[in-house]
C-alpha cells in the first residue's frame, strides 16, 4: 500500500535525521517527491536503490497537492517541482512528459555553466516565492558552481487555520522537562472534544485543520528515545487507526522549528548510494553520461500557534557533470519531548514529521 510505504520512508529518514536526539523537522512528502521524480530519471541500481526506499508513493503524492473544498477561510497549499537545467545539458522528452503529470511542473533555464552566482539565486528566489519568504535560501554559498547541470526541486507550502482554535488568552508560561532541564515555555490550552488515542505507549491527540488537514501529536508514556526506537510503520498507522473523538483538555507549546539539512549522508545509510557515484545512470532525463547527483539539500520550517499552524519545505538534488461516546475529559499534557505529524486525512501523506526537544 501507498501509505504503508510512504510511512515507513518517513520513519526511516526521520530515525536517520534525528538519530542524536535533537530537534528535527522534515517533509515527508517534500523529500519523497523530489526522490520519486528522481527515479523516473534513474536506470538499473541508481534507480533500484531509490525503490527500495521509496516503494510506491507517486500516486499518494500527486493525490495530497490537493486539499478539500472548505467553506470560510480556504487553508493554502502551494505545491512546485521544478527542473532546472543549463543549456549544455540535453533533456530526454520522455522526462519532460513525466514531470508535466506531477503538480507546479515546470522546467526552466539556470545558467550555472555561465553564471553560477546568478542560477542559485534564481532558484533561491523561486523557492522562496513558493514557500511565501520562510525558506528565502534553500541553496547556501558555495552549493552552485560551474560543473552543476541540473538542479531538481520540490519546494511546498501549507498554512491552515484550527477549526477549533485555542485562545491566546489561555496561553500562558508552563515547565516543558526537556533533556537539558526543567523550563517554562509559552504553552496554548484547549479544552475541547478533538481526535484521541492511548494504546501501546503513546498518548495520540490530532487536531483539525481546514481542507482535511490534521495536525497529530504523538506523546510516550515514557522517554521519547526508547519509544521512537520501538515505532515503525506498522504501530504508527495502527496508533492512528486507533483515534476516535473524545472530550480533551489540551496543553500544547507553541513550536517554531526551522531546520536545514543535508541528505545526501542520509540517503548513503539508507541504501540510495549508486547516484552519488560515477555509475550513476540519470539516462532517464539525460543522455549526458556525466550526469551525477552531488548532494541533497532540505529546509523544513514549521510553525504552530493559537490559530493554527504554517509549514514550507523544499528538497534540491544538485546534478553535476562529472569527469565522467461521553467520556470524562482526558488530560494531555505536552510536558516533555514529543513528536508532531502534519498530514493529509484523505490520503494519509505526511508534509511535516517533526521532533519537538527543546520548544
């Protein structure tokens, strides 16, 4: 199944990401878009190795760019993939068909042979237009230079309003046990009847958002570390199965994450190795034998308040040419390391998996 694969490729980058305990904030779909675009262009093991850790995602993707129809205030969703390409480099038109299936497609012109410079911040400016300024330099000095191709992006947006939202004048100072110490940290409250769970360790509280938007948060009984070491695919879709409606009194921190990271180091420990080398085959978008991918690079912002919550994130996989019922209320209280989903009810497709440490 679609889900089953896209929740373990989540979990499996989330574990690798966020392996020394900190916060950590990516988009499940983000990286997997721009992966899964990346194997349409891919042959033999280059494009094995992205399958396998993959699996089938391309139809629950296209599917999530869009939201449900909402009365009152729409939620946004801005969803752009992108190839950027230098004139040097010939495109298969069997991949220029691909990408048109898939939602915000666009192929367009980077002179990175020429100017280096001025590509990156072309497609800095083209993210940061998607993603409305959170992420205004996906790509950092030095990431560009004149042996760069082809630069492959996926870059999203969502904002959505709460349907029941928390009242600021609720919001107030409340100790959060961090691994660093006890600290008191701008804490909203909400006392209301919203999706619950508690089975196999976790307590499980997800919140509406419009346009069948959920916000889930995930809360072990215990040490967060032990329990996400014992969390796969399987107990995540079984722990959100389980939610049902009830009565809920809810402290929850405001988060403000923003986080960049490289994933090319990732994706070697998870078995993506053959396109970072000179055996990738890319013949798929090119019939250049050169063509390698240099690095994958990602930025996640993620926000959470009283009205509700604002995420963007953009993925770019830089190609070089080589050398070659009534209840009685349940308290949940978010006092110590949690962990905060972002998704699309309909589909089950993740924007955000985040690490909440330190808020």
């Amino acid at each position: 199944m679609a889900t089953d694969s896209h929740l373990r490729f989540a979990l499996a980058v989330h574990q690798a990401l966020g392996a020394e305990g900190g916060n950590s904030c990516f988009s499940p779909y983000s990286v997997a878009s721009a992966l899964t675009l990346a194997a349409l262009a891919a042959r033999g093991r280059t494009r094995e190795e992205l399958v396998a850790l993959l699996g089938e995602q391309a139809g629950l993707l296209k599917d999530a760019a869009q939201l449900g129809e909402e009365r009152g205030e729409q939620p946004e969703l801005a969803v752009a993939n992108t190839l950027w390409a230098d004139d040097r480099l010939p495109l298969e038109d069997s991949f220029k068909s691909e990408l048109a299936g898939w939602p915000g497609a666009a192929v367009a012109g980077a002179p990175f042979e020429t100017e280096p410079e001025a590509a990156r911040a072309l497609i800095n400016d083209d993210v940061g237009r998607t993603t409305r300024g959170l992420i205004p330099q996906l790509l950092p000095p030095g990431s560009i230079d004149r042996d760069v191709a082809a630069v492959l992006v996926n870059a999203l947006y969502l904002k959505s309003a709460w349907k029941l939202p928390f009242r600021e004048a609720n919001t107030s100072d409340a100790p959060f046990h961090a691994p660093s110490g006890t600290r008191d940290v701008p804490t909203m409250w909400l006392g209301e009847s919203v999706g619950y769970a508690h089975a196999d360790g976790w307590q499980v509280v997800q919140l509406a958002g419009g346009g069948g938007l959920q916000a889930v948060v995930l809360l072990p009984d215990g040490d967060l570390a032990e329990a996400e070491a014992a969390l796969d695919e399987a107990k995540l879709a079984s722990l959100l199965g389980e939610i049902r409606f009830k009565p809920v009194e809810l402290a929850l921190p405001k988060v403000s994450l923003d986080v960049p990271s490289s994933l090319t180091g990732v994706l070697r420990g998870l078995g993506v190795r053959t396109m970072f080398t000179d055996e990738a085959d890319l013949s798929g978008l090119s019939p250049d034998p050169r063509l390698t991918v240099s690095e994958v690079l990602h930025q996640a912002v993620l926000r959470v308040d009283e009205q509700g919550f604002e995420g963007a994130a953009a993925t770019a996989l830089t190609m070089r040419l080589t050398s070659m019922i009534i209840d009685e209320p349940v308290a949940v209280t978010v006092d110590r390391p949690f962990l905060l989903l972002v998704r699309h009810a309909a589909t089950g497709a993740l924007y955000f998996f985040a690490r909440v440490v330190e808020p």
